[in-house]
C-alpha cells in the first residue's frame, strides 16, 4: 500500500516570497491533515479535512496561510507571503475517517528555510 | 487548555538497556493517549495507544499504561536495540475528536551498540 505523498522534500525561499506544498493521502482516507513542526517543537496542527470540506482551521494564519482539497483527494498549502519564522517541516498526514481512533498516517514532510 | 509534556532528550542507551520515556498530560474530560516514533529519514508512525484509564498499550516490546491518578503515559521498554534509535512523541486525542492530535516536543533516542 502506497504511503502518504509529499512534496517538494525541500525548499529555500527569501522571505515575502511565496510557496506550496502538495500532499497525497493514502487511497481512501478522507481525512487529510497538515501539521507544522518547528525545530525543537512538537508538530501542531493547521488544517483538518473531512473530504473536501474544512474541519478545523482555527490554528491556520489566515493572513498568510491557505489550503484546499478541491476534489477529496491531494491537498495543496500555500504560504504567501513567507516570513522567517515560517521555517518549519510540513507534515501532511491522512486517515480513514475523523474517528479513525487516533492512527494518522504521515508523510515524511516538506522542509521550509526562509531566509 | 489540553498540553503534553515529555522528558527532554537526548537519552543515550546502550543496547538491552532498560528505556523510559516520561510523558505527563493536562487534559479536560478523557483523552486518548499516544506513542508515535519517527525513524531517521521516515515520517512519524503509530507506536501504540491507549484509549481509557488503565489501559496498557504495547508493541515492538514497548509499553506504556494510562494512568489516570497520576496523568502520565510513560514509555518503557525492557532491552533496546540499536534499530529503536528514533525521536518518540507522546501525544493527546482530544476528548470527542479523538484524531486532532496534541503532541509532545519529542524525545531523541540514541542506542549505541
């Protein structure tokens, strides 16, 4: 079975400048999860889909920050514009529903330096 | 507000040594409790759960008890090998939307032969 999809695996970009992460999910989970994990930190969640509707967005900067799922499937999270405390790894994760008693499957995340 | 805490790392070990990873919690209501561990080069992966008070999860040879009394979830294992050299989360589900995971900042753990 095919694992969660990330990528790019890494990316430099000067801050003000904009970039995007692309996740595919494991076949069949609906639920599809964005994670950011600052160095030192414990992931913490940005953005919960229950197939392409929004779950839980409450810890997203909106002001910066977006994501969409259009068709149930990949998910795509956009930062625009980046700032230097941005750098972080973007962890996507997926499971088979919102009550999948807590095993999320991760992706091996995308690495972000802003400069 | 919910939060876990765990032991800070490094922990270095020599092989079929005795591990323990604390990890305490702050939750309200009743939460699930997890072990995640991250291999080098992997994303994180469920270690084991534990889903009420007195609940023992195990796996691999880990274990961890939900202790309710003294709000922890602490990681033991009897003999590590060089293979268990990862960083572990212990994370919270928080009550009535069990997959919204809280997370702990990670535990390094390094086993030298």
């Amino acid at each position: 079975e095919a694992g969660v999809a990330q990528s790019p695996r890494y990316k430099i970009i000067e801050k003000r400048q904009s970039v995007a992460f692309w996740c595919n999910p494991i076949s069949g989970h609906a639920t599809l999860y964005w994670y950011q994990q600052i160095l030192g930190q414990g992931p913490k969640l940005l953005i919960q889909f229950q197939n392409n509707g929004v779950v839980d967005d409450s810890q997203l900067p909106k002001d910066r920050f977006s994501a969409e799922r259009l068709k149930g499937v990949d998910s795509t999270l956009k930062i625009q514009p980046a700032k230097l405390e941005d750098s972080a790894v973007y962890l996507c994760a997926s499971s088979l529903d919102l009550r999948g008693a807590g095993e999320l499957f991760f992706g091996e995340g995308s690495r972000l330096t802003v400069l | 507000g919910n939060s876990v805490t765990q032991m800070e790392g490094p922990v270095t070990l020599s092989e079929e040594a005795f591990l323990t990873i604390n990890c305490t919690y702050t939750a309200t209501g009743y939460p699930s409790l997890f072990w995640y561990v991250q291999y080098p080069g992997e994303g994180l992966q469920l270690l084991l759960k534990a889903t009420k008070a007195d609940d023992k999860g195990s796996n691999k040879g880990f274990e961890a008890t939900y202790r309710k009394e003294t709000t922890s979830f602490h990681l033991e294992k009897g003999s590590v090998q060089v293979s268990d050299s990862a960083v572990y989360f212990c994370a919270l589900g928080k009550s009535g939307a069990t997959n919204k995971l809280i997370f702990g900042t990670g535990t390094l753990l390094a086993v030298q032969p």
